[in-house]
C-alpha cells in the first residue's frame, strides 16, 4: 500500500519451512518474501500445486496475500484463503501464531495494516493435470450465458479485445490422467508468443497511442489473434495456472463484481471503449480480461462472501488521459451493486471505498487489537481504507 513511512523488506525471506504432502490437508509453510514461484516449485517437488495463486509467479507470497490476489479457481477464493496458519510479528515485537477464528480471517487481506507476516502454511491440493482448451466465442451470447458458463468450468478465464465482437474464452478441466511433462517445442512455443505480446505491450502501443491512435483497432486485433490460440490440449495444472509469462508495464485495474452481475460490468466496459473510440480516444487499448473465483473468507477481500468475477482493464503506458478515463470507468463499475476494487492493482480515486466491506468492522476490531497504536497504518489506509 502507498506510504509515506517505513518500508520494510522481507525479500530475503525465502525459505520453506516445511512440506507436508502426506496428511489428508497437505500444506507447506513458507517465509513470505518467497515468491509464489518458489513456492510453487516447492509444492510441485512434492506433488502439490498452490490454490487460486497469481497468473504472474515473481511477486512475493507475502504481496500476493496481503492485497487478495487470486487466480482463476470457482472452487477458491482467493490466494489468501489457502492459509491454514500464519506467523505474525505485531507492532510491539511479539510473535503471533494465527490459525483460525476473526484474526486469520483479517488477515487473509490484511492490507499490511496488522503487523509483519513472517511466514505462512499454505494448503495446497495434489498436482493434477487439466485439459485445456481455448476458442473464440461470439460477443453477445457468450455475455448473456456467461454466469452459467463461468460456472460450468471450473478454471475459466475470458478476454475481450475492443472493438472485436468475438471473446477469447480458456477453460481448464480437470483430469484423471498421468501429468504431462511440456515438451521443448510447446516451451518454445509459449516464450514466442508472450516475447510477441511484451514487445507489443512495451514498444508498439505506447507509440500508437500517442503518435497514431486510429491504427488501434486493427493492431489490438491482431494482438488478440496472437493472445487467444485455439485448441486444446492436456497439461498440469501449475502450467496452466501461470500459463502467461511475459508480462509489460502498463495501466492495469481489477474489479470483483458478484458473477451474476459479471455481464453487466464487461458491457459498461465495452460501451465505455465504443463511446471514447467515437470520440477519437482509445483508453481501453490492451485487453479487458475476467475472471472467475469462488467466495473469500478473508474480510477485506474483493470476492468477500460471494462467487465473483474480476474484471480487469489494460491499457498501454503513454495512453493519453488514461488516468480520467480509468477514473471514469471505475465510476460506472463502482455503480453496480457490490462492485469492489482489487488492492493490489491501481486504485483510482473512486470515493469512498470502504462502505463496500461489509466486514469492514470486524477487520477493525482485529486491527485494533493488534495494533492500538497504529504502527502498521499510513494516510492512504487510515483515510481512504479504514475511515479513521
Ligand atoms: C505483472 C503483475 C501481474 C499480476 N498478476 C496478478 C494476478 O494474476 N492476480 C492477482 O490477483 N493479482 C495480480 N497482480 C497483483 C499483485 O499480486 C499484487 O500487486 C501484489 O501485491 C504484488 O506483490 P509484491 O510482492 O510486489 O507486493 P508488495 O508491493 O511487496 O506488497 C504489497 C503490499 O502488501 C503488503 N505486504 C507485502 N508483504 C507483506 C508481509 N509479509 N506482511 C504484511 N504485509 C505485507 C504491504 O502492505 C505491501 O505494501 C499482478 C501484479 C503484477 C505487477
């Protein structure tokens, strides 16, 4: 979160604690300056996989867990609701073990505000492998069935690119199968396509943007063509779960909305890139991407008590006014019922957010407790956050 503060840095904090692959909850317990890499890796050398962890691998378990990250799993909440226990240092020094009731449920998505996660235990699930399989489907019928075709899948994920009225949809199943091990040429094939997609994202479109922004629609379709390849194939689940690895600079906000109201928030968006393309603005340039979790336990989290989905807005850095128009946009999401914002994505000044969590009293009361004199606070959290 912004501060005007302290910083602490826990980044050589990386180590596994311990791997439990033989109980009926298997788990490891990792320091929380791991990456989820690391920690993937580590589960994955025992036959585990993480749940609902990050499509990007680099950030810090810690970081992943504190904003309510998440991945693409009905099945999960967030990232966070895999913590089984965790070691907190508190604002006076004291070393906390955390593993049930109000407190680990605030801390789920703790925002930093609650002291110094030390290291976590992580539930994971045993590796498994998915079919997976990606197509175009047409625009309109595909947001008209979409909760019901979220829910037919248990890994689902869509893009929309502006200005196409077709939607790239993945799906993953999963498969009672031996794990594939990818071959050389699919690895090879993977780096190209996501090299093609940052060279685009760092070079091209900031340059469009700005120096020719009517060439957009037809670049930002082709960049879909390259994003969405249909077919399908089998595969673990860990590919699958960060099966996007390269990864650019660029404008990016996340909202959860309750998967019902999931076709509502993608078409304001859509009418939002259609109206500013008439009005000679391409603020919506790069990708609309969506989501789809199950509810959180954690009481700050986004997808808090219901099945959600996020939708998230990419745009190009350079993109001309894309602060107004991300502001706008947030407008017209935060509008429908129960629209949150995701904390670990570029938070626009939205208004008040925190009439949103309805468990917002329940993670003051944590908070206070654990840290009366607000150490662990800085202006951002106490004013726009908690309201203090
Ligand atoms: C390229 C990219 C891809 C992303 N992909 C996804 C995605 O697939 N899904 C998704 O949901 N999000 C995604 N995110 C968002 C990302 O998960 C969050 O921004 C996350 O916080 C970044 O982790 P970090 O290690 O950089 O965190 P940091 O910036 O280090 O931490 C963020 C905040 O968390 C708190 N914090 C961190 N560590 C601790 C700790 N040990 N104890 C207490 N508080 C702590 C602090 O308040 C800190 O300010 C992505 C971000 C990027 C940059």
């Amino acid at each position: 979160m912004p501060t005007s503060g302290t910083m602490i840095s826990l980044r050589r904090l990386t180590r596994c604690l311990e791997v439990d692959a033989m109980s009926e909850t298997p788990s490891i317990r990792v320091e929380c300056g791991m990456s989820v890499r690391e920690a993937e890796a580590h589960a994955r050398a025992a036959g585990l996989v993480l749940r609902s962890p990050t499509m990007f691998d680099r950030v810090s378990v810690g970081g992943a867990l504190a904003t309510g990250s998440h991945g693409a799993d009905l099945e999960s909440g967030c990232f966070s609701d895999s913590i089984l226990s965790a070691t907190l240092v508190t604002a006076d020094g004291s070393v906390l073990e955390v593993s049930g009731g109000e407190e680990l449920d605030a801390l789920r998505v703790g925002l930093g505000a609650l002291g110094i996660l030390y290291a976590v235990r992580l539930r994971c699930q045993r590796a498994f492998a998915v079919f997976s399989e990606e197509r175009w489907l047409d625009l309109e019928p595909t947001l008209e069935e979409l909760p019901a075709l979220a829910r037919s899948v248990r890994f689902a994920q869509l893009w929309y690119f502006p200005f196409v009225d077709r939607i790239g949809f993945k799906g993953m199943y999963t498969l009672d199968a031996p794990i594939p091990t990818r071959s050389r040429g699919a690895r090879a094939a993977r780096w190209l396509r996501d090299q093609a997609a940052v060279i685009g994202g760092t070079t091209v479109m900031p340059a469009l943007v700005r120096a020719a922004p009517r060439l957009l629609p037809s670049v930002i379709r082709s960049g879909g063509a390259i994003a969405v390849t249909p077919g399908a194939r089998v595969s673990s689940a860990w590919h699958e779960f960060h099966f996007h690895q390269g990864y650019m600079r660029c404008w990016d906000m996340s909202f959860s909305l309750p998967l019902d109201g999931a076709p509502r928030a993608l078409r304001r968006v859509v009418t939002y890139a259609e109206r500013a393309r008439g009005d000679g603005e391409f603020p919506v340039n790069m990708a609309v991407y969506a989501r789809f979790t199950g509810a959180s336990c954690g009481f700050l989290a986004a997808n808090h008590g219901r099945e959600s989905c996020f939708v998230e807005v990419v745009s190009a850095r350079g993109t001309p006014r894309v602060e107004h128009h991300f502001a706008r946009i947030a407008d017209e999401l935060l509008e429908l019922p129960g629209a949150r914002m995701h904390w670990g994505k570029h938070i626009p000044d939205a208004g008040s957010l925190r009439s949103r969590y309805p468990t917002l009293p329940r993670f003051q009361a944590v908070r206070a407790r654990l840290d009366p004199r607000g150490v662990f606070l800085n202006r951002h959290l106490e004013r726009e956050v908690l309201g203090l």
